[in-house]
C-alpha cells in the first residue's frame, strides 16, 4: 500500500552512545510546518514498520479521519545483542539510550520536524524490552514523555519496585498489554521465562499507583507479533482517537 505521507530516514547523531542512528520518520498527509504534531516514537522501529504496519496502518486511518494526524519516529535496533544492551534494565547501554532519547533523539527531531512540545502529546511504543525502556523513559522524563503503549514488556521485581515509589506515575496515560499465552517466553539469551505473571504483577502496581489514564489488556495469543500487530491497531486508536 502506497503511503499518502511521506517516510525518510534521517541520521541521529548520539555522542552518549557514540553512534549515528538510523531514525526512520513518517510525516502525515498535507504535513504543515507551521503546526505542531503529537510525536510516536517506536522501539524496535523496523519491527513495528514491517511487521506491525505501524506507518501504513497510521496513514491509513489519519486519512479516514480515524485518528489524528501524528508524526512517527522509528528507531531501528542493530541486532538483538545491541537491543539487549539499550533496553534491558540491567543492560551496559540502557542508561546512556535513556539520556540519548530526551537529550539527543527529541531534540535532533525537534529541529527538523515540528512536533509539538506539549509532553502530553508525545508517546513511546515497544514490544517486550522495547515496552520496558517505553516506561523507564517516561518514568525518567515525564516532562518529555507523558503516553505509554507497551505491548509483553519484561518486568522484573526493580520495575515493580519503582512504579510504586516514584510520584511520576501519576503524570503518566499507559496501554499495556499482555497474552494469556505468554507462560513460557523464549527470550534472545535462551532462557525461558513466565511474562504474563510479571505483568500481573506490573498491572496491580499500576492499578494502586494511580496513573494519569491507563488501560490494560489480556489478549489470546502468544509473545510474537500475530498476537502485537493487531493490537498496535487498538494501541492507535486508545491514544490517538480523532475525536480525543
């Protein structure tokens, strides 16, 4: 399907991480610079690209006036070793990758695409670790990041921890989602691990900590993209509805 916006890659110089990333965006139909727009950014951004049709799913329904017009910023990872390094809490790279979205990443974007400074407007997507460097961020900078999507993140007893000790939860509007399936998750370290319990878990911090708006979601599928894809579709439509 042929976009109605316009896709371009464009180079995100970072020197915390000591790298140029690959940034893919997507600007709307009739973009207009002189008007500000709420901000996605994905994780995993090949990923969601590909496989969930995040941009032609986006475009599509700006189109029909389902959703509002949104610039999306995709952030490719470079293998699943690197991935693992930037997303995972405990990984050697996660910090400098929290400091590099609100210092270098935004920043960089901010000044060449208009993308509205309101932090209410902006959003962070990721599925498994991508969900859980999403929430971190926010948590981190909720004067950048007020919206959260993760679809399967990782949860580990620190992130319970943290949302029940951090008042920064409360700025916060989150959809999370898990699958009924997810009892036994290969994970790229070959371990095999139990996501739906910790996310449980996860969903009852979250439910007594108080978020500013937060949805969550149990749905009949596994940890693969059969199950995240169509729920991206119902991620969209609960942060970015056109009549919101």
């Amino acid at each position: 399907m042929k976009l109605q916006g316009k896709m371009s890659d464009i180079a995100v110089e970072s020197k915390l991480l000591m790298q140029t990333l690959p940034v893919i965006s997507y600007l709307p139909p009739d973009y207009d610079p002189d008007r500000r727009y709420p901000l996605l950014i994905a994780q995993d951004g090949r990923d969601y690209l590909q496989i969930g049709r995040l941009f032609s799913t986006a475009d599509d329904w700006i189109g029909k006036n389902i959703i509002r017009a949104i610039i999306v910023i995709a952030i490719p990872y470079e293998n699943l070793e690197s991935r693992r390094q930037l997303y995972h809490p405990d990984g050697p790279k996660n910090r400098s990758y929290l400091r590099a979205l609100s210092e270098e990443i935004v920043p960089q974007i901010a000044g060449r695409i208009s993308i509205d400074p309101d932090p209410e407007s902006r959003t962070l997507i990721g599925d498994s670790l991508g969900g859980t460097v999403s929430l971190a961020a926010a948590l981190e900078r909720p004067d950048l990041f007020r919206g959260v999507i993760m679809q399967s993140p990782y949860v580990n007893e620190r992130i319970i921890e943290q949302i029940g000790s951090t008042e920064a939860i409360r700025a916060l509007s989150i959809y999370h989602s898990i699958g009924r399936e997810e009892t036994a998750v290969k994970t790229t370290r070959g371990t095999v691990e139990d996501f739906l319990l910790p996310n449980r878990m996860l969903h009852r911090a979250l439910s007594r900590s108080g978020p500013n708006h937060y949805t969550f979601h149990e749905l009949d599928g596994g940890h693969t993209w059969r199950s995240w894809k169509p729920d991206v579709r119902s991620a969209l439509l609960e942060r970015f509805y056109a009549d919101a």
